[in-house]
C-alpha cells in the first residue's frame, strides 16, 4: 500500500471506533459525503494531526456536506 491509501484507512478504522459505527456503517457514510477523498485530498496536513481532531474534522466535513457546501478551504 502507499502512504496516503495506509492513512485513509486509519482514518476510516479511528472514526469507527470512536463513533462505535460498523464498518459497513463507516463506509457508507464515508461514501455517501466524499470523506475519502477529502482525507486524500488533505493528506498533507491530516497526516500529522492527532486522531481526535481527525474525527472532529471529519464531522465537520461531513456537516458542511450536510449543508450543502461542495468545496472546503484547503
């Protein structure tokens, strides 16, 4: 695997441990928002963030997504 496809999945098995989600749960809802790419997309400063505050920024992607906003500030 290569980095950033390893730190994706990291990200993926923390959020669903933290939030107590399945896996299929935690892949639906990473699909349904675009969180993968997000994390891809923001690899270079996610990647050296704590897992707690991963989660929160993930929460927050997935709310802005909620919302309707397509694009976050990188």
């Amino acid at each position: 695997m290569n980095d950033k496809l390893d730190f994706m999945v990291y990200c993926m098995e923390y959020y669903k441990q933290d939030k107590k989600m399945t896996g299929a749960q935690t892949a639906r809802l990473f699909s349904e928002y675009g969180v993968l790419d997000y994390i891809k997309s923001c690899y270079g400063a996610l990647h050296t963030t704590p897992p707690g505050c991963i989660v929160e920024d993930i929460d927050g992607f997935i709310v802005a997504r909620k919302n309707g906003v397509q694009e976050i500030a990188q």
